[in-house]
C-alpha cells in the first residue's frame, strides 16, 4: 500500500467520522446551552432539567439524522474494503 493511499484513507476516516458526529454533538451542545441559560436565568439547580431535554433531543436528532449516518459509514466501509481488495494487487 502506497503512502498516498494510507494517508486518503485516513483522511477518509477522519471526514466520515466527523460527519457522522456532528449532528449528534451539535444538538446536545445547543440544548445543553439553552438549558443552562435558562437554570442560571430561574436559579433552578436541578440535574434532571439538563439531562432530560439533552436526552430527548439527541434521540430525536438519531432517529433523523439515522439515515444519513447509516450512509456515511457504509459508504465509509465500502471504500475501506474495497482498497483491503486492492493492497494484495
């Protein structure tokens, strides 16, 4: 295997991992923003106010964005497997 082609795939992983994340990650981050702003605005210091929203939303942000995740990494792995085939080559 070439070092250009180790490197693409690298950079493979990297983007497909970056991909499949971020949706997941950005609403926990933006949910967890607007819930602690509101416990700092109404001095309401109770654990499950921030835990339940952010458990809701990033289920809900997995149940749409599911299918575009599920395409990423299997196109991920498509690709993975199909220069496995070609290392021997």
């Amino acid at each position: 295997m070439a070092y250009e082609q180790f490197i693409a795939i690298g950079h493979e992983t990297l983007l497909s991992t970056v991909l499949t994340v971020t949706p997941v990650l950005l609403a926990g981050l933006v949910i967890g923003l607007i819930v602690g702003i509101f416990q700092a605005a109404t001095s309401i210091n109770e654990a499950t106010l921030a835990f339940v929203p952010k458990l809701i939303i990033v289920g809900l942000v997995l149940v749409l964005a599911g299918p575009f995740m599920v395409a990423t990494m299997t196109g991920f792995f498509q690709t993975v497997f199909t220069e496995i085939g070609r290392v021997n080559r």
